[in-house]
C-alpha cells in the first residue's frame, strides 16, 4: 500500500472512530443524535436555513424538517422569512433554545476543547480536512462509475 494510500485510509477510520464518539455523547445526552447537530449548527449565534443546514451537516431533508418542527413547538427556535426569499426561513434559537443548546452542548465543547488543545498543529487540521474535503468532491465528480458484478 502506498503511503497516500495509508494516509487516506488513516483519515478515513479516524472520521470513522469521531462519528462514533460523538454518537456516544449523544446517546447520554438522551437527545437524538440529528437534533444534536442542529442545535450544533444554530449555536454559532448567526441565522441558518433549513436548506444550509441541509447542506452542510447532511441531514435528510424530512428528518432536518421534522427537528425544526419540534423545537418550534418546544419553544426552542423561532423562523424569519428570508428576504426575497418565497419560503426558505431563517432559523434561530430562543433565549429558551439558547439555554437548552448550552445543557446539550456544552460537554461535547468541553471535550472538543481540551482535545483540540492537545493535538499538535491543530491550527492547521480544520483547515487541511476542508481543503481535503473540496478536493475530494471535486476529484468525485469527475469519476463515471460503471461496476460489473462478477459472479464465481
């Protein structure tokens, strides 16, 4: 195996082994797991759409729908049509939802933090995972895919 090889294979079982560990927090947290990345995604304090949301922490469209839904009817986000927007909405936390992000969130950045500490040029990682992450959809796109099932 070649040591590009080995070095993809390494990132890959590491995302792996990170979606793992985070799905055990989640479990704790008796919060389900989507619902977690939603108010993951709201935390930063700026206005999210359900449609970026979707795009970027790839949660299927009526799963993502269904979380709004409930933490609407919780009190916990509240809408804001888009300007020149037909039906896309603006999603943002309550003071309420700010408060319940903060109970879910807070160990999963504790954590975060004191690793992210730990790991030497961590700077650099977010940014080298993203760029790797762009290159790769690209090189994706450009494949035509045609598998022949062999039979023995």
């Amino acid at each position: 195996m070649t040591n590009e090889r080995e070095a993809i294979r390494r990132i890959m079982i590491s995302i792996n082994k990170i979606d793992e560990l985070y799905e055990r927090v989640q479990r704790k947290t008796g919060v389900k797991g989507n619902t977690v990345w939603v108010l993951y995604a709201l935390d930063d304090g700026k206005p999210h759409s359900q449609k970026q949301i979707y795009e970027e922490w790839l949660i299927p469209k009526t799963t993502l729908n269904t979380i709004v839904k409930e933490l609407e009817s919780d009190g916990y986000v509240r809408m804001e049509p888009i300007s020149g927007q037909r039906r896309e909405m603006n999603i943002y936390l309550t003071e309420a939802g700010k408060k319940y992000a903060r109970q879910v969130l807070d160990s999963f950045y504790q954590a975060e933090e004191e690793a992210f500490g730990q790991v030497e040029n961590a700077g650099m990682l977010s940014d080298t995972l993203e760029n790797f992450c762009k290159k790769l959809g690209t090189a994706f796109d450009k494949l035509e895919f045609k598998i022949e099932r062999y039979h023995l």
